[in-house]
C-alpha cells in the first residue's frame, strides 16, 4: 500500500495547489481566514511531500536518484514523464518554504486586498512545481505559461497606476518570449523528432549534420526565452520595474520565477549538450560566461544607481542571475554545486529583503525620504543634534536587525549563508584539482563577484543609514507579527544553509554530480515501465 | 508550396515585429496577434508540409510516409489555446490601462515634445 502511494507522490506537487487553488475560487472573499487556512494547509502538505520526494532520491528507493511518473501510463518517448531527480526536488522544496513564508505574510494585508489572490498563488507553484518536474519540453512550455499567466494575474494585484504599466510591459514581453520558446520547440521537433529531453538526449549523438545544425537554432532560441526569464543584460530591463512594482509578497514570489529559467538553463546544458553529444558538446558556453559576466556588470551598476530599495533588490537580482549562469557555463561539478547553494541562499535573502521593503518603507514617509534626498543633492550637513538616550521601539530594532542580517546575506559578507556561498564559488573556480583553467574569465568572475558584493555594501549601507539614522522618525512603524515573523523566518532559513552548510553541501555535491553524469537520467526516463492495468509492473 | 507558406509566416512575422514594436497599445496587440498566427503556422509545418493525408494510423504496421504527423497538430492546438487565452488578458489590462491613464500609449502616458 505504502509503495503505491510513494509511485504516486511525484504528481503530488502538481496536483495538489491545482485542486487547492480550484477549491478556493467557490468561497467568496468574505471568508478570508478560510481561504488563509486551507491555502496554508495545502502549502505544508507541499512542503511535507517535497521533503518525503527528497528523501527518497536521495536514499536508494529510485535507482540512480531518479524517479519517473508515467503520465497517463504512456511509457516515456510517447506520453509525459515527470522526472525528480535530486535537483527538481531541491527546487520544490525551495518553491515550498518560500511560498509558505509568502502565504504567511499576506494574511496581515495583501490577501485580504483584490480577489482570488489565494488562488493565483497557488496555480503559480502549481506551475512552478510542473516546470521543476518535467521531463518534456513541450509540457514545460504548458508549465512556463501557468507560471506566467498566475504571475500576470498577481503582478496586477493592488491595481494601480505603476502596476498597470509594469504588467503592460511584463505581459508583452513574456508572450513574445513564449513565442519564441514554441518556434524553438518546433525547430527541436523537426531536427530530432522527438519533446522528451531524455530521448532528445539520447538521439543527438547520431543525428544527422543538417539536422544538427537545426537543432543548435532551434536550442539557442530557447535558452533566449529561457535567460529572458533570468534576466540576463541586454533582456533583463523588464525586472527592476516589474520587481518594484508589484505588491511585496508577490515580487518575492517572482524572484522564483527568474529561477526557473537559471534551473532550465542548467538542465538543458548538463542533460543535452553533454560530452555525449558529439560535435554539439557544450554549445553556447562562451555566450553564457559573457553574457552572465556582462550581466554582473550591469546589475553593479543598477544597484549603486538605484534610490528605492525595491529597485535595488531587483537590480541585486540581476547580479546573482549574472552569477549563476556565468558559473553554470564553466560546466564543472564542483561549481555547479557551489552555483546550487548560492541560487538557495540569494533566492531566500531577496525574497526576504521584499518583504522587508515594504516594512521599511513605513517609517520613511515620503516628506522624511524627500528631505533626504534633496539634502543628499545639495550636500546639507545635518545639525548634530543634542541626544539624550531615546528609548528605541522594538519594531525599529526588529527592522534594523533584520535590514543588517539580509545586508550580509545579499553582499556574502560573514559569517551567514551568503558568505558561504561566495566562498563556495570561489574554491571551486581556484581548485587546483578541478579541470578549470585559470584563464581570463575565471578572474574576471571573482573580480565582478568581489565588485558586486562592495557595490551591494555600499548602496544597502547608504540606504541603511538614510533610514534607520534619519533625524526624525516621530512615530514607530506598525507591524503584524505574522510579517515580522516570515521576515525572520526568511533569515532564519538562511542561518540554517549556515549551520547545516556541511549535509547540504554533499547533498549538492550528489545533484551536481547526478547532472552531470546524464546517462543515468536518460536511461531511467526511456526504460520507466508502464504499469498494467491491475497495478503491477508487466 | 513550402515557399509560399515561408514567405507568408514571413510577411506575417515581419509584420508583427513591426507593430509591437509601435508605442500605441492597440497596434502593439495586434501585432501579438500576427505573431501567434505566425507562429502556430511555423510549429504546424515543422511536420513537414503534406496534403491529403490522415493523421491517424490504423492497427498495425502501416506505412508512415502515408500519413501526416499528427503531434504538430496537437502541439498547435495546446497553443493556440494558450495564446488566445494570453493575448485575452492582454486586453483586459490594455483597456484598464486606457481607463487609469486615459490614453492608450505603452507608457501610460502622453510623450512629451
């Protein structure tokens, strides 16, 4: 009994915020804590069975780590397999414990506001979920746009003005990015004749020239829909505005979706363009080093020009999209682990400082920020004022302590996880044992990274001392203790990948390794048997 | 056959990019339009150009060059749906943003001379 429901587990992530996100149309808004309740529910029971997926592709239940759900029954060329694999379950896992903190801070205000806010929230994880799970490039499409069509519908929640004009733009270009994708998986289909990866895998050793050539177009289109969604320069002007234009909770959940399009990226690379594929191996490598390289670049750049702390976060967003693919291209095991572990840290830390943002903004009225500006721009010295020991509100310590531990996640300086991070990347780019040449573009990796870590320090610290150190702050910012606990929650996800960096880290040295030996991934997906009709294997 | 199909999803591609390139919101939907339909005749012709021919197969071996390849079909199908549905939100928020602004420019607002 136990065995047929562990079969049908890997479906559990999709199906589930379907079904929940359905149900939670038929209540009216009026039952809000409802609503709240069996969204909350349904996300733990996500969370609970991404954990359970978890363990069982890490012990020996699947062989080689690889656990294949036959759509359908259809066996894997034919019908859709769901494939989880170490690195699609770290995903889902990640997609859970953001998406529940998510939840938990818009019970105080923002679901309350608009409607079918609950729904949409969770037919995005249902999207992001089947995205991660996926074996088949057309069903990832499908996955691509529920993402994006909840995302639409979320971004335009809180309905004003800024809004409005964000999601004109975010809207036009994702629909000509899924334009782009379905021309790409046409031009697969007509060089291989085949969607499921695995078997686009396992046929291009022996494709034919012309063909070849079909297939490398009809690839590099979709890595550009897919770096469109990660926001590498020159496509990643669409995030900043979007990013600051969307309601917190939700601009948190977006940071995800820019992760989907790093996880495709990386998928794609590791499982077709392997060292099996012949002529083909590690195409589009040069442009993704460059291309992320550039990115970095820019997004320092953004980040010491931007004024507001949502464009910030989002120009920070872009360095670490920059990052990861600039890492991913090197190809190397022992980077794409450390890339792992920096995508988790940075994916919690911005999603955390989105949150934050907005109960920044609360004890900066816009007078108090004006007055600061205008006295940056004339270079007013302030008149030191006589201080005689004002008792400090616990809410501005809360925020203060939580501003400076996000700071030092974001910028990876120690001791917390994003320090871990940096320093992971590091190692694997410096070891000597490693097949990475010390060329150009690893030290032009580290110096950006380095750069890019002072460029975050110095803007959050200006920031910081413009808020927290502003002459007037008369009245102490309200807060709700459900925000001020996914805040900390968010953080203390971070100090977790801290502590426990050791088990983590083998865990993602295992998923590293399992990407970059595809064979075993192929071969479970094409030999999955079909189960017989009175539930046995034939 | 296959040149005349090239040049038209051509023209219609060109087109498209042409129009969602223009600052007006309306010639920037229909621009998405001649895009989808661009698009969907491109996935169909990927399996390959034929006339009169079945998609569906009997029971048994049966010759494959006599039948069309039915998973473009399907494939166009899904996105169509998926466009359609897409470029329908568009609007919605197009004219929201037309009543918020009062004017139908992509930055919602007038540009100044």
């Amino acid at each position: 009994m136990m065995e047929q429901w562990a079969k049908q587990l890997i479906i559990v992530p999709i199906l589930l915020p379907l079904l929940t996100g359905a149900l939670l149309i038929l209540f009216s808004e009026r039952h809000h804590k409802l609503k709240l309740t069996i969204s909350l529910i349904s996300t733990l029971f996500n969370l609970g069975a991404a954990i359970f997926l978890l363990k069982l592709t890490d012990s020996e239940y699947w062989a080689n780590g690889v656990g294949v759900y036959l759509a359908a029954n259809w066996i894997a060329p034919f019908g859709i397999a769901l494939v989880a694999d170490r690195l699609a379950v770290l995903m889902l896992l990640l997609t859970a414990s953001l998406g529940l903190v998510v939840l938990c801070y818009s019970s105080a205000r923002w679901g309350r506001i608009g409607v079918h806010y609950y729904s949409l929230i969770q037919f995005l994880f249902m999207g992001l979920n089947g995205a991660f799970l996926t074996g088949d490039l057309f069903n990832l499409f499908v996955f691509f746009e529920v993402t994006l069509a909840a995302s639409y519908g979320l971004l335009l929640h809180g309905y004003n003005r800024t809004r409005i004009r964000a999601g004109m733009q975010y809207i036009v270009i994702n629909l000509v990015c899924s334009f782009f994708f379905l021309i790409a998986v046409a031009l697969v289909y007509a060089a291989v004749g085949t969607l499921n990866m695995a078997d686009i895998a396992a046929s291009l050793p022996a494709i034919k020239p012309q063909s070849r050539q079909l297939l490398e177009v009809g690839a590099a289109i979709l890595v550009v829909t897919f770096l469109t969604k990660s926001a590498i320069w020159p496509l990643c002007f669409w995030l900043p505005t979007t990013y600051s234009a969307a309601s917190p909770p939700v601009a948190a959940m977006l940071v995800l979706v820019t992760k989907v399009g790093i996880y495709a990226v990386l998928r794609l690379s590791t499982l077709v363009f392997s060292e099996a594929a012949g002529s083909s191996e590690s195409f589009g490598q040069t442009v993704l080093l460059w291309g992320g390289l550039v990115t970095i670049a820019f997004g320092l750049v953004g980040v010491f020009a931007s004024q507001e702390l949502g464009r910030l976060v989002g120009y920070s967003a872009i360095v670490s999209s920059g990052t990861l693919l600039a890492a991913i291209s090197f190809g190397q095991p022992s980077l794409t682990s450390a890339a792992l572990f920096y995508l988790m840290s940075s994916t919690l830390v911005i999603g955390a400082f989105m949150l934050l943002n907005e109960l920044i903004e609360r004890i900066r009225t816009p007078a108090a920020a004006m007055i600061a500006l205008t006295m940056e721009a004339f270079a007013v010295e302030d008149e030191p004022q006589e201080s005689a020991g004002v008792a400090t509100p616990a809410a501005m310590v809360f925020l203060g302590l939580a501003f400076v531990g996000c700071s030092l996640v974001m910028t990876g300086l120690p001791p917390l996880s994003g320090f871990m991070a940096k320093f992971g990347l590091f190692h694997a780019l410096l070891d000597e044992h490693s097949n990475i040449s010390l060329g150009y573009s690893v030290w032009a990796l580290i110096a950006l990274v380095v750069i890019s870590g002072l460029a975050g320090t110095i803007a959050l610290m200006r920031f910081g001392v413009r808020t927290f150190w502003a002459v007037d702050i008369s009245t102490p910012p309200l807060l709700r203790a459900s925000e001020v606990a996914s805040v900390f929650l968010l953080l203390m996800l971070c100090v977790l990948m801290t502590v426990g960096a050791g088990p983590l880290t083998h865990y993602l040295d295992r998923t590293a390794a399992s990407l970059h030996t595809p064979q075993l991934y192929i071969e479970r997906v094409l030999t999955q048997d079909a189960v017989s009709g009175r539930g046995e294997i034939p | 056959m296959e040149a005349i199909l090239a040049i038209s999803i051509g023209i219609l591609f060109g087109s498209g990019t042409w129009l969602i390139l223009r600052p007006r919101t309306f010639q920037v939907i229909t621009g998405l339009l001649l895009l989808s339909y661009a698009v969907n005749l491109f996935i169909f012709l990927m399996g390959r150009a034929v006339i009169n021919k079945a998609p569906l197969t009997v029971n048994g071996a049966v010759d494959p060059t006599l039948y069309a390849d039915p998973l473009p079909q399907a494939l166009v199908l899904t996105a169509i749906v998926i466009g359609f549905a897409s470029t329908a939100l568009y609007l919605v928020v197009l004219l929201a943003s037309r009543g918020l602004t009062g004017t139908d420019h992509v930055d919602g607002k007038e540009p100044t001379k």
